[in-house]
C-alpha cells in the first residue's frame, strides 16, 4: 500500500492502544481519510464530559511531598477555601458551564457561555454564544469575572418555590393580583397592570423590556475562576466594611429605636439613657451574612421605629414634636461623627432622637440632608440648639483653615485639597465667602 495508507493504520493503532483514543490523535497526525470535523467533535466531547464529571476531594488532593512545594497561582485557589458562593452536595452530578460576566444586575448576572453545536446537515460545528442569566446570592460578582455556575439543585429549587409563595401570599394579602392559579408561561406571571413577574434572586421582580423572552433565572454561581479586578475577598471584605454601612445611610436606618442605652461611667437612670437598640441593630447588620438576612432586619428596625415614635408621643401628647431638619450633606460628618458617636452624643445630652433621612435635592451647590428629629418640645429645642453650636463650630473651622471647597474640614478630601492648593490667599478668601454662604443656608433651614 501507499505510505498515506500505513501512516493511517499507524496513527489509528497507536491511538486504540493507548492510554485513550484522544490522546492518541492529538500526538500523531491527522490522516488524510478521516474528517476533520469528526475529530474536533470527539476531542470537543472529551473535554466537556471531563469538565462536567465531579471531581473527587480525595483524590483531587495532591500527595504531601508534593503539596509542600505547591503554591496557589490563581486567585481561584486562593479563595477556595471561603468561597462565598454556594456549593454543590458531595455525590450530586449536574452539569457546570463556565463563562464571562457581562451585565451584573440586582442579585444576577448575565453570563455568556460559548457552545459548539453541531450542525448535522453540514456536518460541522458552529460557535454559538448563550447569554444565562444566572443568580447572584452574595452580590460579588462583576463585569468580566470568569465563572462556574450549574442548574439549581432540587433542594435550591424547593427552596426558590418557598420562597415564591411566600411572597406571593404577601402580596395577595395586600390585594395585588399576582396570577396564581393562572396559566403560567415562559414570560412569568401576567399581572392585570401589564407587566410580568418573574423570579430574580430570591423575589419576584417586574422584568424590563428586554429580559421579557428569557426563561428566567436557571443557573446559580458557584465560583469565580478568574476575578476581573479585586479579589473575592477584596470585595466581600469592601462590602461588609462600606457597602452595608453606605446602604444604610441611604435608607436612615441608624437611628431606630425604643430604648436608651446608658453613657460610659455614668448610671443606668432613664435620664442617662442612650439608644441600645439602634446599636444591637448595628452589630446584627455587620455579622449579618446573606441578602435575605439583612432584609428582615431592616423590616425590625422600621417596625422597631414606628414603636418607638408611638411611645414617644403618647408618652409626651401634646408636647410631642416631630421637626425635620434640612443639613448640606458637606457639613453632615460634623454632627454624625466616626461610627455615629458624635450624634449619640447629642441624642444622650437632649434626649431627643436624631434620625437621618432621605437626601433632599434643591436647586443650588449643595444637596441637602434631611434629619428627623422628634421627642418632647424641650428636648427638641435643645438638640437643635446643640446642633446649631457643632454646624458653626465646624463653619468656623472651615473659615479658619480657608477650605475653599466648602466641604466638612475633618474630612480627607478637604485636607487633600488645601494640601494642593498654591494661591493660600485666594483660597483663604474663597473659603471665607463659601462659609459664609453655607452658615446663611443654615441658619434659614434652622429658623424653618
């Protein structure tokens, strides 16, 4: 025969008598009357059966000689050990996809996922690139990370379900309509105001415009492979640091409370009493762990509040007081202080409580502040006045030490910014006019 011929016979046997078939036709060369397209198929199928397989924790192990000299050369084995994401029971197989982050939305993320399909009329494969949306649990993930994620398992599943109908009970409760007992597509649930629902994370969430042809939420993450930035553990760490505590700032939650909690070296009297529930809230947000967890804890904490201000105002009836009081947001840190001590002190010396609010945006520099102040009409008089005395003090500060920046001067962008400025006469007298400006607004906002 022709050497084409003994070279296929070669390469074939060599193949069927190795280690595997695949192995033998990556190392030898491709005969002239095999087709391409098969052997891209075979090694294409290879290769995701063996990704798809579990993986054992005991034989994945590397032997102990080995695995002193071995070190992590990935972010992934360096957060394998606190992996935030949930993970799949021992002994259950399901298949894991592996993909890129491209949109990160509230709890979930849309995923591409690039497949080979196999087109059987051209006999050839085609690259064809999925778009999961998958969920989030821990908030983690961001464009461009590289990640594991798989189907639900039938215990996340129930889980969801649970979940579903729970929120469904709560809503009909309230007399919303939410289609249960209706027919159930593809598109969620069709509700009499037009919109659809269907399950994002853990809730139910009125999907947009172009997520309305997608089957919903599937898949769940498992791990980040390859992180695009920071760390896993950078940003779990920047989170619970900042993101909860920034989170809560936005909402006003820090001032809720019904008790008082007594002041270092002084006795436990009514009158000595300083918010202890607002802290036993604090501490229960920083350990909290999962999304769902802090959600029922602000649920307390504003229950908690609409007690404590219905305690408050029949405890004082007619000489109850609900002011608000309006604050730019540059000269907040003055009468908040490092972890609220500055306002828990002034909530201890008034006995008002002192409870921040929304943002008010007017037309102007500044955005404005809104803080809720409520108690008996003495006790509010006085944490206004005390109020008053921090706002020019810190005006004061800010005129003295020529901020033309107009921002709070304990704080570090202000300190960055003199630290730069060349002209100090200028920015002595700019800062002087900005002051003066900030304590006029302040003073109309108290005498309103």
């Amino acid at each position: 025969m022709s050497l084409g011929g003994s070279v296929t016979r070669t390469c074939y046997r060599t193949g069927s008598r190795g280690s595997s078939a695949v192995h033998g036709r990556l190392n030898t060369a491709t005969p002239r009357g095999q087709n391409s397209s098969a052997l891209l198929k075979s090694f294409s199928s290879a290769s995701l059966l063996r990704a798809e397989l579990p993986t054992d924790a005991v034989a994945a192990q590397p032997s102990q000689s080995s695995s002193s000299a071995t070190q992590p050369s990935s972010p992934s084995e360096e957060a394998s050990s606190s992996n935030p994401f949930p993970q799949v029971p021992a002994g259950h197989k399901t298949r894991t996809l592996v993909g890129t982050v491209s949109h990160v939305h509230t709890n979930t993320a849309y995923v591409e996922h690039n497949e080979q399909v196999w087109d059987k009329r051209l006999q050839k494969h085609f690259k064809q690139t999925a778009h999961n949306l998958v969920h989030d649990p821990t908030s983690l993930l961001r464009v461009g990370d590289v990640v594991r994620y798989s189907p639900f398992t039938p215990a996340e599943k129930a889980a969801r379900e649970k979940r579903r109908n729970d929120i469904l009970e709560h809503e009909e409760g309230k007399g919303v309509n939410t289609g249960r007992g209706q027919s159930v597509t593809r598109k969620g649930f069709v509700v009499p105001e037009g919109k659809r629902l269907v399950m994002v994370g853990a809730k139910l969430e009125a999907i947009p415009k172009r997520q309305r042809n997608s089957k919903g939420v599937r898949f769940v993450a498992r791990e980040v492979v390859s992180p695009f930035g920071s760390s896993i553990t950078q940003r779990f760490g920047t989170m619970k640091k900042a993101g909860w505590l920034q989170d809560l700032q936005k909402r006003g939650f820090h001032s809720y409370s019904a008790a008082r909690m007594a002041a270092v070296n002084s006795p436990t009297t009514p009158e000595a009493m300083v918010d202890v529930t607002q802290r036993a809230f604090r501490e229960r947000l920083d350990n909290a762990q999962s999304s769902e967890e802090r959600s029922k804890i602000f649920v307390e904490i504003l229950e908690e509040h609409k007690r404590h201000v219905a305690e408050e105002k029949a405890k004082y009836g007619e000489n109850f007081v609900y002011e608000h009081l309006l604050i730019p947001r540059s000269l907040v840190p003055a009468i908040v202080g490092a972890k609220w001590s500055i306002r828990d002190r002034l909530q201890y010396e008034s006995g008002a409580t002192i409870r921040p609010a929304k943002p008010v945006r007017v037309p102007g520099r500044y955005q404005l502040k809104q803080f809720d102040v409520y108690g008996s009409k003495e006790a509010v008089d006085k944490a206004k006045g005390l109020i008053r005395s921090y706002l020019e003090r810190e005006l004061e500060n800010i005129k003295t030490a020529g901020n033309w920046t107009g921002e709070s001067s304990t704080s570090k962008t202000a300190k960055v910014l003199r630290r730069v400025v060349s002209n100090q006469t200028k920015a002595k007298k700019t800062g002087v006019e900005r002051a003066e400006a900030d304590q006029a607004e302040v003073a109309t906002a108290m005498a309103s």
